[in-house]
C-alpha cells in the first residue's frame, strides 16, 4: 500500500536549505529591485553583482536548474520534486532566475535541449542555463491567443530555408532576449494542430522587427517586456526548424505540462506568503477592545483560506505525482483542473489578506496589492480560464455514456424494481415465512 504524504529527509533538507536561502539572501533583492522584468535583465551590472555570487551557490548546492532530466544533463527531479521547489521560489520574484528555473526560459531550454542541434545547444542552450542570456516563446498574435485556429503567422520552405512573416504579440522578455522560440502556421490546408511548427529565431535575424512593447496594469504605456514583434520575411536555415514540420503543439505539451504546475505551486507561494501576512495582522491589530483575530469573520476567512490553500496543495502535487507516474493522459485533465483554480486562489486569499489589512493592505507599502493584481493574469497566462474549464470537462465526460431508454440509470422506480428481482427468491422466502 504506497499511499505517503511525506518528503524523504535527504530531499527535505534541500527544501529546509532553499527556504532558509530565498528569504534570508534572495527576498532583500526583491525589495530593492522590484518589478516581474528585472531579474531577465541579465546585462544589468548592478544586479549581477548581487544574483552572480547566489547563482554560483545555488550552484554548489546541486540545485541549479533542476528541470531538466538525466538525458538532457539534468538531475532528473521529477515534476513532483520541483513542484516542492517551486512552492519556495515562488516567495520571491527572483528565486527563480537564482534557482535557473524561470518561466519561459526553463521550457525554453527543455525544447532546446530535446530537438536542438548540437550547434544551437552550444550557441543558445548553454548560455540560456549558464542563466547569461534570456529567450522569449512568440506564439500569441494581435487577433488571436486562446484560439490557434485564427494564427495567421506564416513559415514557407525557399531552398534550405525558411521564411518566416506575420505577427506577434506579448512575447514575454523578447525585448530582452537573445533567441525566441517561434510558433508558426507551416501547412495552412491541415488542421492547425498538425500544420503549425516551431523555429528558433535569433532576435538579431534580419527582419525581426519590434512594433513596440506592451507592458502589464500599472506600467507606463510604451515600457514593459512584452514584446509585439512583427516577422518580416525573417530567414532561418533549415535546422532552425525545432522537431519535424507540424510538430509544434506537440513540443509544447510536454513544455507546457510541468510549467503550469511550477506556475500553480509558485502562485502557492506567493498565496501562502498573503495568508502569513494575514495571521500576523490579525493577532496585531485591535478593534473595540480586542485583537481582529478574535472576530469570527475574521476566523472565517482565516479558515477558508487555510482550507483552500490545503486543498489546492494537494491537488497540484497529485498532478505532478501523476506526470511523474507517466499517467500522461490523466494529468492533463488534472493540469487544466489546477490552471482553472490558479487565478481563483490567488483573487481569494490575496484579496482577504489584503482587506483584514485596510488602508495598508491598498497601499504601496505592502506587497498585497500588488500580488493581488497578478490574480487576474493567471487566469490569461498559457489560456483563459474557459478553455481548461472546458478541457476538464470534455476529459471528465469521455469516462461517462449516455443512458439507456428515456430514464437516468439511478431512476428510483427502475432500481427498486431491479432490486427486487435480484432477491427476488429470499423475498418471497421472507413473505412466505410470515
Ligand atoms: C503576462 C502575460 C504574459 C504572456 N506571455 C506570452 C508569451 O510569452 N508568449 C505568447 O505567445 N503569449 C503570451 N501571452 C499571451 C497569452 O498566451 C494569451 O493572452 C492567452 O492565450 C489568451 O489569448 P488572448 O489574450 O488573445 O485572449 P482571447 O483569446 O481573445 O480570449 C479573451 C477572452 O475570451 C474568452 N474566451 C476565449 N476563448 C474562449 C472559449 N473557448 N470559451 C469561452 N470563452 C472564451 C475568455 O474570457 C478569454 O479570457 C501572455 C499573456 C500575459 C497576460
């Protein structure tokens, strides 16, 4: 019977090193360069000279980019490892980049490291681990996101070339990066799960051109990292064609899977940091005499918020134990389940925390108001909440058939009537011994 809850003490004090790590040394970073941006400027001077000396320990530690499998020179963690890892660097907004594990660079790297040459491993893989460059996924448009059936951007084979035109839009940190991974239209008669194909494109390419930078809520117009890129006849050699032509949802499935789950338990992070926050104030703060904490409203929401958190917990890391037993079917039911609660999560308990904070908690000297903004962001990031509600449920439904005739199968009259015939011989015994 393997049914455990428990972290292997070896594993554990690995976790026990890492929490210890971000709050002590990487959350003052946070403080002093805040922003989601600022850990993918990885030319700042001023930064490096903070994060350099906490990579290279990170590093020491064994724990540097730890996505990876052993086939790719990783240390093979497995999802539900590095969902307890994430839990931790998700605290921070430059844990991640300290830990070499950061969204889209760590997909990025997985989809390098699987169907790169050896040449582009050398010449993008390598830095992009060694965390001394950046990179962007381009597949979002102006027209279309949630629906791939609406991408225009198109690639057409010239020779032992490939030339790429169209659009893009919010690819994030291609301002900064140095390559970005390209989805696009390759075969327009087929259905566009089998006719799109992924490119590695260096941003330097003639013909990348960037309309301009979109950047999120509070930025100011015309800053931010999102870039709206158009592709301009951008010519790529023929290796830059990343896994077989048509194969480019394909590649980011087993991309997208283990990131959402790293998204999921670094919201939890954060979550979890909102919900410290609240326990704390309530016992601080008075009212009529008496601290919040002794309010039931107060309770209530404490309570809730413990449950939800629990709740969720366990769900994301059933789902990454899931992916680690191969259950690939399965788990994308579970990985959409747990895209659908991501956004809710975070509304709800940042958003408790911050109103038993009042004035403070709206303010710009706590962080809640912040966080609570990126609520509505996870429900957009890697598609709407409505497209993994309906993938649960079209996933859900294929386990059920209709029933037969005009009744439901638990019709009352129809099952009493069967239970009767079942026992039919002990009743009429019974009846006939009255
Ligand atoms: C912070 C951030 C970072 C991002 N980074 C990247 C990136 O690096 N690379 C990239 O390519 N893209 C990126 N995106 C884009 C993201 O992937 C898209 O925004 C997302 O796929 C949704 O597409 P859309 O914005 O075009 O919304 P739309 O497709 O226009 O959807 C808008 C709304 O319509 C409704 N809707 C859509 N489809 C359905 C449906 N089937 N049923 C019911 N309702 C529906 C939903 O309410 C949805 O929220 C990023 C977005 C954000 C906010």
């Amino acid at each position: 019977m393997a049914w455990d809850f428990q972290t292997e003490p070896e594993f554990q004090q690995k976790l026990d090193w890492m929490q210890h790590f971000v709050r002590e040394e990487i959350e003052p970073i946070d403080v002093l360069f805040p922003g989601g941006a600022a850990p993918y400027d990885v030319k700042n001077p001023e930064t490096r000279k903070l994060v350099a000396p906490l990579q290279a320990e990170v590093k020491k530690q064994g724990l540097w980019a730890c996505h990876l499998g052993p086939e790719l020179g990783g240390l093979g963690y497995g999802q539900l490892k590095l969902a307890l890892m994430n839990e931790i660097l998700g605290r921070s907004t430059w844990a991640p980049s300290i830990f070499g594990t950061q969204a889209p660079d760590s997909g990025n790297a997985e989809i390098l490291a699987h169907y790169g040459s050896e040449e582009q491993k050398r010449r993008y893989l390598d830095p992009l681990l060694a965390g001394e460059i950046v990179s962007s996924f381009s597949m979002t448009e102006p027209q279309a996101g949630s629906d791939p059936g609406e991408f225009r951007c198109r690639a057409i084979k010239q020779g032992s070339e490939w030339v790429i035109r169209g659009e893009k839009y919010f690819s994030s940190n291609s301002v900064l990066a140095e390559f970005l991974i390209v989805m696009v239209i390759t075969d327009p008669d087929v259905p566009v799960h089998q006719g799109a194909s992924m490119f590695l494109v260096p941003k330097d390419a003639p013909g990348v051109h960037f309309v301009r930078r979109s950047g999120l809520g509070i930025e100011p117009l015309g800053e931010g990292v999102h870039g709206y890129i158009r592709y301009e006849d951008v010519r790529v050699p023929e290796e830059n064609l990343l896994g077989e032509p048509g194969q480019a949802f394909h590649i980011a499935q087993t991309r997208l899977s283990g990131g959402r789950i790293h998204h999921a338990m670094r919201t939890l992070g954060q979550v979890k940091r909102a919900f410290d926050m609240m326990c704390e104030r309530s016992l601080s703060r008075r009212t009529q005499g008496e601290p919040l904490s002794r309010k039931q409203s107060v309770q209530n929401v404490i309570a809730d918020s413990f449950i939800e958190i629990e709740q969720f917990r366990l769900l994301v890391l059933y789902t990454a134990w899931l992916i680690d037993q191969g259950d690939k079917r399965r788990a994308r039911t579970y990985v959409s389940a747990i895209k659908v609660r991501t956004p809710a999560i975070m509304q709800d308990v940042v958003g408790r925390a911050l109103h038993v904070h009042g004035a403070l908690g709206c303010s710009n000297e706590m962080p809640l108001a912040h966080m609570w903004m990126t609520a509505p962001v996870m429900g957009i990031v890697d598609g709407p909440t409505e497209v993994h509600r309906v993938q649960v449920a079209r996933d859900v439904l294929r386990d059920y058939k209709p029933s037969e005739g005009l009744w439901p199968d638990e019709y009352l009259p129809h099952r009493v009537d069967a239970a009767r015939e079942k026992f039919a011989e002990v009743l009429e015994a019974h009846v006939g011994n009255l």
